[in-house]
C-alpha cells in the first residue's frame, strides 16, 4: 500500500519543475529511499520478488554516493547516520538482488530438472556472493569492524553489520539444503541435483569450468558452514552492542537480525556442524536469547521467539547432559511446523528461514502476555 501510494503522489520522481523548499525536497527523497529499502529487506526475509524496481525511480530520489564525514565539528554525528544509511541502502539494494534471485531460481519444484541448471544457478550465487564481499571491503574506514568504531559508532553501525551478515546467511540458507529433519537426523534434500555436472549440452568449455567448483554435497558442506560464521558474528554484535546501549531500544530489525542467527545457529546444532562444539554454538545461542529477551518488552513477536528459544535451550541442555550429546530427533518434533502445502511437515527449525510463533498467545509467560487496555493502548499508537 505504502509502495503504490509513494508512485501515486510523484516520490518517484524529481521535483525540479515544481517550487518545493529544500526540506520538502529531502524529504521526498527519504521516503522514497525507505521505501525501497522496506521492500528488499521484507523481500529477502520473506521470500518474494522486490516490488520497486530502481529503473523506474529518477536517480535524483535516491542515496547519492557514500562519502567520508567531517572528522569533527558539529555535523559529525548526522553526517556519521548518514553514511550509515547510505550504506544500508547499497546492502539492501544487493539483498533485492538476492531476492528476485532466490525466488526465480526456487520457487518452482522442477527448477534443476534439467542438467546443468543447477550449476549456472550456483555460478550466479557466487557472483552475488562477491557482490557482498566487494561491498564490505570497500566499507568507509569509519564504518569498518575496528575497535575504535565499535568503541565510539552510533547504533546503526551494529544494525548495519548486523544486516550485512544476516543477508549472507539468507544467501547461502538455499544451498545449505538443511531440509527438513527425520527422526534419525537424516536430511531430507529440499532441492534435487543433476546426476553428474559434467555432461551440460551446451558445450564442453562451461562443463571444464564448472569442473573446477564444489561438488553439490561440497556446496552444501560450504554454505551450512558460512551460514554458522555468519550466526556467530551476528551473536557477537549482539554483544557488543549491549555493552554500549540498551537492549531495550532497538528497532524491528534487531528481531529479525536474532532470529535468522539462531536459526542458523540450531541448524548447525542439529547437523552436527564442525564449525563449533555444541557447548560453543549453545553460548551464542544464549547471546542471542538474551539480545530477544531485551526487545521482546518492545515487540510481542519478539516475546513468542524468545519463549520458543528458551524452551528450546533447555530441553538441548536437558539431553546433552543425559547423553552427553545432542540428538536432534528429542527436540525436532516437538515444536509447531509450518501448514503450508508446500511445506508440510517440515520443521519450522530446520526447515525455513521463517519464525512461526505459536498460535495461542496464552501460551507465553505472564510478564510477555499483553491486558486488553495495552493492545487497545499499541492499536491508538
């Protein structure tokens, strides 16, 4: 609605006929770019193609390039938000990419029917993947993981971060091919491979370069371990972050920033991963479930994440210290799984990169359970 209404009323385009001030003419542009914006981040998340395409925006609506700010002065720190944002546009402008990627690639069940497909599909992930790479380390050295900036940057510097790594565990979540688990911990491929990539129709010159990538079981060793790096570090900015500010002050993105890492991180749990020991990855976790705790007092859907994490956490605890180990068969089948027909049966864990709260609000602790008045209270706001 908030898209179709920005075209509706010229957001879309430059002003420069018209006699509007200055303010009206930067906040014409900020409300494009946050539209924009809103569209790849819930794109990606949620798995549907962008709905703002940039070719129809006039270039003057958007970010100009990404400079360095005053080292001092009075316009430091709001030139420092600045970069911050135009940043998180060009991360989020690779995240739309992302996800018209993803939803061309594999939203039809006979995508890699055809051999050769999937190994074209890959080679398009890996350009992607550079993309991302390129982006994070031609980062202003006021924005780059350092010391002195986490000692000093304002909070969007954490968000930014936060979101860079969160995209790349969405990036390689696909590949990863965790599937839905089975009572024996044997996953089931969510995605079916070609028999042999070496035999394309197309000629033998793209066959001998693709000989050179990993193999589709390397593939998914590959990204199951990046999407565990990833999860690590968002746990580790999480830290950081609450050094400095207070948990409780956050925005939405932080939700979704928490979430997509402890998935990432109970994957990992549940196959086994070589990335971490189980005590390790459960330290994260404990990171992340208190980083959902702080905002779960802002935002209910982060109240039902952290119930189903804690429950999670101490049920893993419970049977790590009966057997010594983690069998992911005692805690897969015990939570709600998506009801899609597409998805049926999956576990909502290990299966999706989306939280699925219980249905019942009843069920969440009595401190998380809104009164009548305060809903009525958040429906006014």
């Amino acid at each position: 609605m908030a898209f179709r209404l920005a075209f509706d009323i010229g957001l879309h385009v430059n002003p420069g006929g018209l006699e509007v001030s200055d303010l009206e003419r930067q906040t014409r542009r900020k409300a494009m770019t946050a539209c924009i914006m809103f569209d790849r981040k819930w794109a990606l998340l949620l798995g549907r193609p962008t709905s703002i395409k940039l070719q129809d925006v006039s270039p003057d609506m958007l970010p100009s390039a990404a400079g360095r700010p005053p080292p001092s002065g009075p316009h430091y720190v709001t030139a420092g938000y600045n970069a911050i944002h135009r940043q998180m546009f060009e991360l989020l402008e690779l995240a739309g990419k992302v996800a018209d990627f993803q939803n061309s690639t594999f939203g039809s069940p006979n995508t890699f029917s055809v051999k050769g497909m999937e190994d074209r599909a890959y080679v398009h992930f890996l350009g992607l993947e550079r993309l991302f790479h390129n982006w994070y380390r031609r980062l202003p050295e006021h924005l780059a993981w350092k010391p002195n900036n986490i000692k000093a940057a304002p909070i969007g510097f954490f968000v930014l971060h936060q979101q860079f790594h969160v995209c790349m565990i969405l990036l390689h979540r696909p590949w990863a091919k965790y599937g839905p688990m089975s009572l024996d911990g044997i996953t089931a491929t969510r995605y079916p491979s070609p028999e042999s990539p070496g035999h394309d129709t197309d000629g033998a010159s793209f066959s001998s370069w693709m000989s050179s990538l990993p193999h589709q079981d390397n593939r998914a060793a590959l990204s199951r371990s990046m999407c565990t790096q990833h999860a690590i570090r968002v746990a580790r900015i999480f830290w950081h972050h609450r050094q400095r500010f207070d948990g409780k002050k956050t925005t939405l993105a932080g939700v979704q920033h928490a979430g997509t890492a402890a998935l990432a991180l109970m994957a990992a749990l549940a196959h086994k991963s070589a990335e971490l020991d189980p005590h390790t990855n459960l330290r994260y976790l404990q990171v992340l479930s208190a980083a959902i705790y702080d905002m779960s007092h802002l935002y209910q859907p982060a109240a039902r994440m952290y119930h189903l994490l804690k429950s999670m956490l101490v049920e893993i605890r419970t049977e790590m210290v009966k057997s010594g180990g983690f069998d992911v068969s005692t805690v897969a089948n015990r939570y709600p799984t998506t009801t899609t027909p597409s998805t049926a049966g999956n576990n909502m864990v290990f299966g999706s990169n989306t939280w699925f709260p219980v249905a019942d609000p009843n069920c969440l602790p009595p401190e998380f359970q809104l009164s009548e008045e305060d809903r009525a209270a958040k429906r006014r706001r």
